[in-house]
C-alpha cells in the first residue's frame, strides 16, 4: 500500500543520481517523441485512410467501368455477329444481283440484236413495197393501155373487120402482157409476205 504523503517530486525522495536524472531525460524525450512519433503516425494513418478511401472509391469506378466495358463487349460481340450475317446476306445478295445484271445484259443484247434485224427488215420490206408501188404504177399503165385497146378494138371491130389477124396478134400480145403483169404480182406478193 502507497503511503498517503508520498509526493513524487518532494525533498525527501528525490535523491537520485545524475545518471538517473540523465535517464529519466532521455526518458522524457524518448517519450516525446513517441508523441510526436504518435501524432505522426495518426496523421500518416489519416492520410493513408483517405487515400485508401480515394482508392476504393476509384476501385469502384473502375469496376463500374469494367462492368460498362464487358456490356460494352458483348453488345459489341453481338452487334459483330448481325454485322458479320448481313455481310455475308450482301455477298448472297451480290451474287443474285450479278446473275440479274448478266440476264438483263443477254436480253439487252438480244434485244438490241432483234432491233438491228427489225431495222434491216423493215429496209427490205421498205424497198420491196417501193419496188410492188413501182410494178403496180406499171401495171396499172399496162391495163389503161390493155383497156384502151380493146376499146378501141370493140369500137373499130365492125369497122376493121377484115384485119382479124392482125387483133389476133395484138390480143395475144395483151395476153402476154397479161401474163406478165400477174406473174409479177404475184411475185411482187410472195416478197411482200416474206
């Protein structure tokens, strides 16, 4: 048990040695700077908590960006795929659209082909129609002079009797002629059908 008039720093007690004193100096500048040491290390300690708050806090963010990022991947991913199939579809689709061109091109061809052979014959039927009007305005003199002779012959016939020989030689010339204006229509005809 403590006595009641002990006082730590009274006369009586303090007879201590130098070294004694010299220790208990360095005792309490050993104990000041553990206060220092101690305010320190709270303050480095305060500091190394807001920083590893800060830390935590961007932790945070960088998994919100790494959760952003794998959403952003596998929209991404699936995005790649729709764009991968439509590529492919356009290449199936190209390869349709070469097979219309070439057919379209083979009927404009052909097209153009049954235009250059109209062209031609419609000249040909253009110079064959010219040619039957020809025969025809030919023909038609022929007749008025085949008609005018038999007028002619049924007006003298009475009076020109005696020369029957020589209307039977015009009538067979007639004949001839006849002939030869129906061989060329009809020739004139087959040409105009073809």
């Amino acid at each position: 048990m403590e006595d009641a008039n002990y006082v730590p720093n009274s006369t009586a007690q303090t007879n201590m040695s130098d070294d004694d004193y010299e220790h208990m100096i360095d005792a309490v500048k050993e104990l000041e700077e553990l206060k220092r040491t101690k305010l320190f290390l709270e303050a480095e300690n305060n500091r190394l908590k807001a920083q590893a708050n800060n830390l935590t806090g961007e932790l945070d963010g960088i998994d919100i960006a790494i959760s952003s990022a794998q959403a952003y991947m596998t929209s991404y991913d699936s995005r790649k795929k729709i764009c991968t199939d439509n590529i492919e579809k356009l290449y199936d689709r190209k390869e349709a659209l070469i097979n219309d061109i070439n057919s379209l091109l083979l009927r404009i061809t052909a097209a153009r082909e049954d235009r250059e052979s109209t062209a031609t014959i419609n000249e040909t039927l253009t110079n064959e129609f010219n040619e039957i009007v020809d025969e025809k305005s030919i023909v038609v003199n022929r007749l008025s002079a085949i008609s005018r002779g038999l007028k002619e012959i049924s007006v003298n016939k009475g009076q020109r009797l005696p020369n029957l020989k020589w209307y039977d030689a015009i009538l067979k010339k007639i004949y001839v002629e006849f002939v030869d204006a129906q061989n060329r229509m009809e020739v004139s005809m087959v040409l105009k059908k073809k």
